[in-house]
C-alpha cells in the first residue's frame, strides 16, 4: 500500500531541495576556493538524498563556488570562469557519453577531481539523479565581429538534468557589479524543461528589483521559477515576491533559502551535513504554456 500511495504521489507532485549553502573561503587561490566548495555541494546532494531518495531538483546559491570578490575586472575572469565556447560545447553535447570518465564518478569518488566546473556538476548531477541549478560565470573573448570587442563576463545560472544534460543557461539580466559583469542587450527570457516533467522560468538575484525577465514571464502565464540569489536578510523579499505575483519560488539564497507557493512558506524537511540544513518540499505538479 505504501509504495501505491508513493507512485500515486509522484504523479501529482515533485521533490525539490533548496541548499542553503554559505561560500567557503579557506585559500586565497581561486582555484582551491572552488573546489572546496564543489565538495560542499556534494555534501549537499549526498544529505537531500539520504531523507529523500526520490528528490527531483536542488537549487545552489549565487556565487556558491566563489567569492563575489574574487576577481575586480573583466581582464581576471578568464582565469576561473568558464570558456563560453566550452559550455556551448557541452550544451551541443548534451547526455551523451562525450566525456564518461569525466562525467560519471565512480561509486564513493568525487566528482571535483576532474575537469572543468560545468562538468564536474553534471558528474553530480548524474551521480545522485537529480536535476540541478547552479550559479557561476562563463565568458567570451571578442574581436569586434561576432560582439563588441573586448572580453565580456556573464554571471550565470546553468540547469542541468539527472542525465547530463545542459537544458539553459540563463544569463543575469541586471547587474549589480558592472564593472565585472556584462548584462545581455535585453533581459534573457530562459526555461529549464527539467527531467521530470516540469518547466521552471530563470532569474537571479538583483532582477527581482525588476520586471523583466521575472515579471514578464510570470504574465506569459509561467508559474514556477527558480532563483539563485546572494540577499541579504532575503526571506522576506522572496514570500514577498512570490505572493504579489502568486507564483512558486524555489530560491536558494546565499546562507538561507526558502520555498514559497503563492506566498505561502512551503513546509520542509530538512537535511543536515553539519554545517547547514538543506530544504526538501513536496510541490503540485503543474502544467505551464507551450515552451519558448
């Protein structure tokens, strides 16, 4: 009767994880940052998985795998952040066995010992099935022919399925650190058509202040959204936020998080791995419009 009640349950409802994940900073190398903290999110996944088995999605803070002060200048992002032709790469790529040794970690091993950051979260996201959002950077080095010359950075949320798959890359409409980051010529209006049936429109952080993309997209009649966010004393600002526009939020603030339905707090469970709990709720599935 048990497993009825659960199979039935998973028709009408998904498992998402909130990781309420505060940036470690134990090096003054960039490098060694990053790594310690990709660790931490396996710690994450690994504490959501033992209460729930079943977790459909987590979502990761804004700068999670970094210090938001880790670099001053275009000109020294190209030193940790992402080549934009690699993730392109691994977008085009996207579920096959390109990368397997890379990709899939062997049971008990890490997967923060090989390869580039966007590969290493797909390692987890196949090594745990789940699907993920995550916050880091990715750039672009122009000539002048394809984008205006110079070196352009995005800070970006990437969404991952259980099976490898880089399904968006939603990249920061508004820019609080303009002399780091670039902002697309018009807010970029992105869904992540996740793994388990549900599509969920992208914002992060300093674009709550705005209409666009959040906004627009919730009046296209899309009712779900995932956020990455670095706020501070955020909670309030996101019930807020999801009760004006009577929308689920599934945000992950750097050091808290929360889930919120309509404005309503969403009841948890939540996972320890000693440093800080994770938020595990139980959502409706919901039937959005037609993807872009």
């Amino acid at each position: 009767v048990a497993m009825l009640l659960v199979s039935a349950e998973r028709e009408t409802h998904y498992i998402a994880a909130v990781s309420q994940h505060q940036t470690i900073v134990n090096s003054k190398v960039v490098s060694e940052v990053i790594a310690e903290n990709l660790h931490a999110y396996e710690e994450d996944l690994r504490a959501a998985k033992q209460i729930n088995d079943t977790l459909d999605l987590i979502v990761f803070p804004e700068f999670g795998l970094y210090d938001q002060g880790s670099f001053k200048s275009h000109d020294q992002a190209p030193n940790f952040c992402l080549p934009l032709e690699h993730v392109n790469a691994l977008i085009a790529h996207s579920g096959q066995e390109v990368y397997p040794k890379t990709l899939q970690a062997a049971e008990g091993s890490a997967c923060n010992q090989k390869g580039s950051v966007l590969e290493r979260m797909i390692c987890l996201a196949r090594t745990y099935s789940v699907d993920i959002v995550f916050n880091f950077c990715d750039f672009e080095i122009c000539s002048g022919d394809s984008c205006p010359e110079g070196t352009h950075v995005w800070n970006v949320d990437y969404g991952l399925t259980r099976f490898g798959e880089v399904k968006a890359r939603y990249v920061k409409s508004h820019i609080a650190f303009p002399k780091v980051y670039d902002k697309p010529q018009s807010p970029d209006h992105v869904l992540f058509n996740t793994s388990f049936g549900q599509t969920f429109a992208m914002f992060v952080c300093y674009d709550i202040a705005f209409r666009d993309p959040s906004v627009v997209m919730r009046n296209e009649g899309y009712t779900q959204f995932v956020y990455s966010s670095a706020i501070p004393l955020g909670r309030p600002i996101l019930k807020a936020w999801s009760m004006l526009h009577q929308a689920t939020l599934i945000a992950s603030n750097l050091g808290e998080g929360g889930v919120y339905d309509h404005g309503h707090t969403v009841g948890v469970t939540a996972a320890t791995n000693g440093k800080h709990p994770v938020l595990i709720a139980t959502l409706p599935r919901q039937e959005e419009p037609v993807t872009l």
